[in-house]
C-alpha cells in the first residue's frame, strides 16, 4: 500500500507544471543542441524542455522574420504555418488551416530539425495540438425538417467552426490571431497533456453534449408542436403543487417537470394545444384543459441522469435560466464563443451543460404574463409564451 501511495504521488508530480527552469549559461537558442540534458529527457516538465530550448525567444524571432518575409521573384509564397516550419528546418507540406492536413498533425522530432526549439515539446507539437484541440462549436443553426437532417446540420455547423477557427489562428494576418496562438503555445503548455485523461468519461461527455444540442431541436420538429420553455412561478420549491398553479397544471405535471433550485420552484413546460382555451378575461379555465404541460421526453422519468447524456431536468433548468440573468433578465441570451472569459472552457469540464445559455428556453418568471401571452400572442412570437421582457405588464405599452 505504501509503494502504491509513493506511486501515486509521482505520477502526479509528472502530471504537473514544474517549476519554470531557467537556463543559466550564456547559449541563444539557436545554439542549443539536441542532446541537451532537459530535451532529452522524456521525465521532464513541458515547460522545462520549452525553456531549456529558449523557444519563447526562438518563436519571437520566427514570427519578426514571418513579418518581414517578403518572397522575390517567383520565389514560392509560403503560408505562415509552412514559414514556421521552414524557419526552424522541419518538414515542408504544413497547411495546419487545412483540417485534414496530415503533415501538421505528425509529430517532429528534435534531430529533424534545425534547432531545439522547433521540435515535438515546443513549436512543431503545439501548432499539432492547437490544431486538434479547437473550441466546442455552439450549434444555431435554425429547425431542420427532421431529426436526421438536424443532426446532419450539427455536424456541418462543427466542420466549418473547426475550419474557420483554424483558418483564422494560423493565417499569421494580424496581431491579434498572433497573441492568440501565442497564448496556447507560450511556455509547452500545449505539450503538459495529462497522464489521466479518461477516453471513457470523455466519450461521455461528447454525448452529453451532443444530446444536450439535439434535445431542444428533437422538441421543436416533434409532431405535437411543442413549445418549450421553463416557468418560475415564484413559489418556495414544495411537494406539492402551489396553490397559484390551480387550474393552470395538474399534480402529475408538477411531479413530472418540476425542479427545485436555490429553493426556487421551477417547470420544464410546454403549451397545451389540445382542448386548451385561455382567456384572457377570465382567471379561471371553465372550459379547457390545463395550458401548462409536460412534453414527451422532457420528464424526470426520462431524464433521470442515466440516459440521454446524463442530462437531466435541473440541467436544463439552470443553464436557461441563468443565461436569463446574465442578460439582465431578458430572454434572448446567447453563449459567447469567446474562450477569454472562461466561457467555452467551462462548457468543455464536468458539469459544463449548466453553462449560462447552453440551454436556451425561454424563461417566464410571471405566472399572468404567461397566461396572457398564451391567450393573445401568436405561437411563433419571439420567446413564447414569455416574451423578452418576462416582467412587463400585459399587454406591453
């Protein structure tokens, strides 16, 4: 049990960004060799042998001499990511824009190439990882006649994020999309890949995502015409249906679709369609069905945690709904794609579907608003049956 503990321990130190190594004799980095005892060495931290090799001065030099490069003559005009390899000797063919380039993704060793500081733990892998690694794509793309197109579409609107993304970060055009390789690459922090990544949870975590996009798309095209959206009535989370739900949902509904949050009762919902008749001058519905409904699938027996992803009901819950905050609560929030802010980088980590907007429906937090808006405004209005601004008083002035 102890050798195990002491195992554990190292492998873990491995795992980890070590201290920042610093050279101390007096080599630039294009005289570093290759049988230097920190690149040679397999142990060492990724950001050790990126520092041992000088490449953050090497990757400076490389990207004054792509700014100045200007080809003569008939000279070939290389695109940035071929410049780079050319500047530190390494394999020709990288067009890393290219998404199925397989020179780009093959990993360079330290004697094919000029320098240190241009093989697999520094420049050559980073520009192959940053290929491989691009941000999760957000799918907007507008309801498609069936499921089987829909996900044809998902996948479409993946390819070409994946292929603007990489078109856009290696193009070497501008300042900007410099800093932002620079960003992914600086200090081998591209190369400190984890020795406990789980192939299994990551696969589940693609499905997870995967069905957390379908989910919605699957509702919008059902043949009962469902309208989504969530309902906080207000009510302090209960067993038992509130009393301010009477006649509006049943019991069952609210065993179904029901979702405590931070002690805030909340539904999953859709609009009734069949024998639902709302008025909007009578309180009570003498003559219709209840309007607030469960939909097929959008249930706690059914989204239970197990199937689907793993994707339940207070997923969706809280991802709607907080994107409903963080837009000053109004319907209408969209994801941002800009990783800067930690955005895309949550929606990639456990728990990551929770994320503010991964989930859209639109949020009624006004039981009469809602009622009214079912029994005046047409299905296809913008965030139906809530509105953009959920709090007005109906109708709108």
């Amino acid at each position: 049990m102890h050798l195990f503990v002491l195992l554990l321990l190292v492998s873990s130190a491995f795992a980890s960004p070590a201290k920042l190594w610093i050279r101390r004799d007096d080599k630039s980095w294009d005289e570093v060799t290759c049988s230097d005892p920190n690149i040679t060495d397999a142990k060492a931290a990724a950001n050790v042998r990126w520092e041992s090799a000088d490449t953050n001065s090497s990757w400076k030099a490389a990207l004054s001499s792509w700014q100045n490069y200007k080809p003569e003559g008939d000279a070939v005009k290389l695109e940035f990511p071929a410049f780079i390899s050319d500047f530190y000797g390494g394999p020709e063919g990288w067009d890393c824009q290219d998404p199925v380039n397989t020179p780009c993704s093959t990993t360079v060793q330290c004697d094919e190439t000029k320098h240190p500081a241009g093989f697999n733990s520094a420049i050559a892998t980073s520009f192959a990882l940053g290929k491989d690694n691009t941000k999760a794509a957000k799918d907007s793309a507008s309801v498609q006649n069936d499921l089987t197109s829909a996900m044809g579409a998902l996948f479409d609107v993946w390819k070409k994020t994946q292929a603007d993304y990489l078109s856009e970060i290696f193009s070497g055009s501008n300042q900007t999309t410099l800093q932002m390789l620079d960003s992914l690459i600086r200090d081998g922090m591209m190369n400190m890949v984890p020795v406990d990544i789980n192939l299994s949870e990551m696969v589940k975590l693609v499905q997870t995502i995967m069905f957390g996009q379908m989910i919605p798309i699957a509702w919008a095209v059902a043949p009962a015409a469902f309208t989504p959206f969530v309902l906080k009535t207000g009510d302090a989370c209960s067993d038992t249906m509130p009393k301010t739900l009477h006649p509006y949902m049943t019991q069952e509904t609210h065993n179904k679709t029901g979702v405590c949050w931070n002690g805030n009762q909340f539904y999953v919902l859709t609009v009734g369609t069949y024998r639902v008749d709302v008025q909007d001058d009578t309180p009570g519905l003498p003559d219709s069905e209840p309007p607030f409904q469960p939909m097929s699938g959008g249930t706690h027996d059914v989204l239970d945690g197990k199937s689907w992803g793993g994707i339940t009901l207070e997923d969706i819950v809280i991802s709607s709904y907080s994107g409903y905050l963080n837009n000053g609560n109004r319907n209408g929030f969209n994801l941002s794609l800009d990783d800067s802010g930690g955005a895309v980088d949550q929606l990639i980590l456990a728990g990551g579907i929770q994320t503010p907007g991964f989930f859209s429906l639109p949020v009624c937090t006004s039981l009469w608003n809602t009622l009214m808006q079912i029994a005046g405004s047409p299905t296809d209005k913008n965030y139906y049956p809530c509105g953009v601004e959920v709090e007005k008083t109906y109708p709108a002035n």
